[in-house]
C-alpha cells in the first residue's frame, strides 16, 4: 500500500482533531462548578470557609420533630419520613457551598467536566467511595439512581430525568449525562441528586417499600435504632470512607443523634426546657424575646444564638387553592389579602417585630422593584401583557392597614371587590348569583399554634363581610396527604428561596404539574407568563439577565395574589445546650438544614 494512502482523508482528520481539541480546551475537568463563573474556592482547599477544620468528634444530641412518621425512606412519594434522613445518611456526587449563590464541589466525585455549552456534565467518582457496608459506589449505582428517582422516586427528583438524553458510562469511574434542553443549571442539579446502593433494591418494589427497608447510603449517619413515630437513631459511621475529602473536613462531627417525636410544637418547647432536646430553632421573635428566660437559660446553660443571612424572604403564609372557586378570581383574592390585618396579627403574634414579606424574593437583589417595571424587566414581561394580573407591570404592593382591630378602610376595599366578581350580602351571608355561599376552609397541621392565632383573629374580619371559615386541624401525616392531594381551599405555605433559583421553579409554580397529586405547585398557578419567565431565567448566560428574570417572575407571582404573606424569618435563632459550639464564620445563606448540626460539634 502507499504510503500516501492517507492523504484524501488528511483534511478530514486534521478537522476532527482540530474540533476535538477546542472541545477538550473549554471542558477541563474540574473541582467545582458553579452557576455563573468560577467557583469561589481553589483546587487545594482544605475546607469550607464556614467550618472549623479542626472540630473534636463526639458527643451525643436529641432534637425534636413535631408530628410523626412512617417511612425511613425519604426518596419516595409514598408516607412520611424525618426530614432530616436525607441529608444526614446520603450523598451526592457534588455538594454545595452555603457561602456562594450556587457552586459545588467534589463529593463522591472527585471531578466534574461539563461542554461549553453545558449540554452535558461528565463527573467522575472518587475511587475510595463507598457506601454504609462498605461496598464500592459505582458507575452502575450512579446511573441506577438517577433512573429509579426519575421514575419511582419522589416528585422533586422526576424533572431532570426527562430531560436527560442520556446516561452513560464513559470510564471505569466515569459517567457523562448528556441533556436535551438547553438549561445551565442541569449540569448542577444532576450533581445533587442522591446516591442510592442498586444492589439493596434488587427483586424489592421501591416507590413501595416497608418502613423496614431503610435506604443503604454513604453519608456519614446510618439508622441505629427507630421505634415508627416515637423516635429516631442515628450514629457517625466510624468507617466513613469520606472523613478526609475537603467538603467534608469539619463537618458531621456529633457521634449519635436522635429525633424524638412531639405531638405538637408547644410540648416539643416544654420537653426542651426541662433539659430532654439539646438545641431547637425558634422561628418567632416575640417568644424568642419572651418565654426564652426560664432557668436553664439563666444560668447559662442554654445559649441563644442568632444567625443573620443574606438570602431572599421565600413565601410564607396562607396559600389560597385557585383550582376552584372562589379563588379562581383575583378579585377575591385582593378581597382576601384586604381582609388580612396583617400589622394587627403580626403586633399580636410577634410584638410587630419580625417584618412582612412583601414578594417572593424580598430582601435581596433578586426582588422585584417597586412602582412599574422598567429596562430588561419591562421587555420581559411585555410578550404576556395580555396574560397578566393587574400591577404586574404598573406596580403592586401588598395592602397595608391602618394597625386598629377593624381594619375599616380596607374591609370596604374588600367590599368592593367582592361585589364586582359576583358575591353580595344576602340575609347577612355572602352569596353569589346562584345563591351559593362564600364558605371555605382552612386546612392547619396540629401544635401550628401562631397559624391558629392568626387564622383566629382573620375569621372576626372575614365573618364582618359575611364568608364563613373553619378551621381543620389534622396530625401531620393527614396534612401530607391531604396537601399532596390537594384536598384543601387554604392551608399554610412555606418556600425557602435561594440567592440562585433554578428548575425547582418549575416545581413551585409551573403549570405541568400543577393539577398532579403531590404537586409542590398547590396555589395552583398555570400561567404562561410564570412558564415563560422560568424559562428565560434558565437559559440566562449572564448574572443581569438572569437578575431581570427573576425579578419579572417574583412581579408577576406576587401580583397573581396567591399566597397571603405573614412575617419573614430574617434572623435565624437556635437556642442550645452550651456544649454545643458553632464555627466563627458564618455563610451567607445563614442557618438551614445543612448548617446546624452539620458544622457543629460537642465540647464539654
């Protein structure tokens, strides 16, 4: 053969390998990945900034949860199941730093590779991972895990399995996730996703499993010891296979810990004061400045510790079911935030000091500006004008009251808006043209007393403009079916919101599964403008454009007047036991379910 045979097909090589090569130069493998530029932390950090390296291991603590359970396996949609499980006995292939909007580092991977583009993500595992039994994490358990939680798994976990083009191994500890979307932040949400053990579930159901078949997993905790509803143990594995990796340093130092379970919120204060919790959060102000003087606490055997944070307010309140009437009509749900005296209710609740929410992104920079929308904001929301709800564009701003009982000025405003979406006082009781009351009810979990109070004082104001209000107050496994049902006309409504919101968007308020069981969506919001904007912000390549989206989304959800918004947990506060000690430095997100107890220890 010539040795010139390759010569009509040089151009065609030399192109390949040119293509090859700009590919490999703009997709290094790496230590972290974030949202936008680069991760804050070099390849040889020792630890997170927020940790102390150096913590003692030890020591043993008992928390309290309200309610009960049912299920020790908190990756599915079926029971009921601690909260805390699934981010003490599991990992992902990535974990994320708190003092950063959105970056991850190596966990069970020891690198991450993405495409320019980020169309796909390739991680590669940690040769030493290794699950509870101390058997290899593998390629094949990786792949597993994102199939099974994309199909049987609980809701939060089934968006990025359809859109996933492919998995697949690419090494003998390799695995690239090739996307069919375009979304940047795919490539870190699939660096979340929990690691299950494959082998474990072999010839099991699943989505179906007994409360005795407790997830294999390879975080720090495994179950020690359960009684279903009365308690939980867990204890440090002393063979974690992860002790040394830098995410990990300083972190998960407590050797047992225990959750014992309190029919409601006031009997989980009273077991904490006579010295059976080692540390509870406390979410109200006022009592925070009132009732936390007992004994303990004067002579310095509690400690109080506030923890400010720079994150967005989230949503909380009363979320109001717009799948049907009444509250399918804006007008009655201006009517019902008029009728909400929320400066009467906070002074009463909270001594008036904690502040109001006033938008789902309120406190940072991600949160809409007040008056009409203006610049790139103004040119988003524009394409949906005619699908948006009044003030979206010209300016909304949650009703204020005078501060008195009665609440006058905005009853009548109220009044008003009733009578132009059809209900008038009939005999006393408002009705609408088919002679139908207006009677809802609220849907409250047992011990929620501070939403009790408010709903109390709520109903006097409602009963002067003639609807009528129960209350339902049922345990907590009730209140999680009947919410995943969405079996209710208002009920209470919490979501935490992040400095970097992304596809768990969708889940809140996108319209795809708003009418599905189990939807985290319970307002019920379907709005093309909501999907649109979700969209935009996802497909940002640049931090303004993302900031513009988010702030015409957080305009056009606060103007849809879905949720009645109460106070805001500006500070975080945590009373504890003395011998339980915290880091000097803070991250900016504060306290959440991956600061206390995760980087503090126990120091006798």
């Amino acid at each position: 053969m010539s040795p010139n045979f390759l010569s009509p097909v040089r151009p065609i090589i030399a192109g390949i390998t040119f293509v090859f090569a700009a590919t490999c130069a703009h997709a290094e493998s790496a230590h972290g990945i974030a949202m936008y530029g680069d991760p804050a932390l070099p390849p040889d950090f020792v630890s997170l900034p927020y940790v102390n390296p150096d913590a003692p291991k030890g020591g043993k603590v008992v928390f309290g949860n309200t309610g009960g359970y049912n299920s020790l396996n908190p990756f599915v949609q079926k029971g009921t199941s601690p909260w805390q499980l699934r981010f003490w006995t599991h990992e992902s292939l990535m974990g994320r730093s708190w003092d950063e909007p959105f970056t991850l580092y190596g966990l069970l991977a020891e690198s991450v590779e993405t495409a320019p583009d980020r169309s796909w993500v390739e991680f590669t595992l940690r040769e030493n991972a290794r699950f509870s039994d101390g058997s290899p994490v593998t390629v094949d358990d990786v792949i597993w895990s994102y199939e099974v939680l994309g199909t049987e798994g609980h809701l939060r976990y089934r968006g990025l399995w359809g859109k996933i083009d492919k998995i697949e191994q690419t090494g003998p500890r390799a695995v690239r996730i090739t996307f069919n979307e375009p979304d940047r932040e795919l490539a870190l949400i699939a660096g979340l996703r929990p690691i299950l053990q494959k082998a474990q579930w072999e010839g099991k159901d699943f989505a179906n499993a007994s409360l005795h078949d407790i997830p294999i997993g390879s975080g720090p905790y495994v179950v020690d010891g359960y009684e279903a509803g009365r308690y939980v143990t867990l204890r440090r594995n002393p063979e974690y296979w992860g002790a040394d990796v830098p995410f990990r340093r300083g972190t998960m130092n407590l050797d047992e810990m225990r959750i014992e379970f309190y029919g409601d919120g006031t009997v989980l204060f009273e077991a904490f004061k006579a010295g059976e919790l080692t540390a509870v959060r406390e979410f109200n102000a006022d009592k925070w400045q009132t009732q936390y003087n007992f004994p303990a606490v004067q002579r310095g055997d509690i400690v109080k510790t506030e923890i400010p944070h720079g994150k967005p307010s989230g949503m909380t309140g009363f979320v109001m079911n717009t799948r049907k009437a009444p509250f399918d009509d804006w007008r009655v749900r201006e009517a019902m935030l008029l009728a909400f005296n929320f400066e009467f209710i906070n002074d009463t609740i909270t001594g008036g000091v904690q502040p109001r929410i006033t938008s789902y992104f309120s406190g940072s920079d991600l949160g809409m500006q007040p008056g009409p929308a203006t610049g790139r904001v103004a040119e988003l929301l524009e394409p949906y004008a005619g699908d948006l709800p009044p003030g979206a564009i010209e300016g909304y701003a949650l009703p204020v009251s005078d501060g008195s009982a009665r609440n006058r000025t905005n009853i009548r405003e109220a009044n008003k808006l009733l009578n132009g979406a059809g209900w008038t006082i009939q005999d006393g009781v408002l009705r609408n043209e088919a002679g139908q009351d207006f009677t809802i009810s609220v849907l409250l979990q047992q011990g929620d007393t501070e939403s009790q109070t408010a709903i109390e004082i709520y109903t006097r104001a409602l009963e002067r403009l003639g609807i009528t209000i129960s209350v339902e107050q049922v345990d907590s496994a009730q209140f999680a079916g009947r919410t995943a049902e969405l079996d209710f006309d208002m009920t209470f409504f919490r979501r935490a919101l992040s400095l970097s919101p992304g596809n768990e968007q969708r889940l809140y308020w996108g319209s795809q599964d708003a009418d599905t069981q189990g939807t985290r969506n319970l307002m019920g919001v379907a709005s093309p403008a909501v999907d649109g904007l979700i969209d935009t912000m996802l497909a940002s390549e640049t931090h303004e454009d993302f900031v513009a989206a988010t702030r015409a989304l957080d305009r056009v959800l606060t103007a849809g007047r879905y949720v009645i918004p109460i106070w805001n947990f500006d500070i975080g506060r945590i009373a504890h036991v003395k011998e339980l000690k915290q880091p000097k430095t803070l991250p900016i997100y504060g306290d959440g379910p991956e600061y206390m107890p995760q980087v503090w220890w126990y120091e006798d």
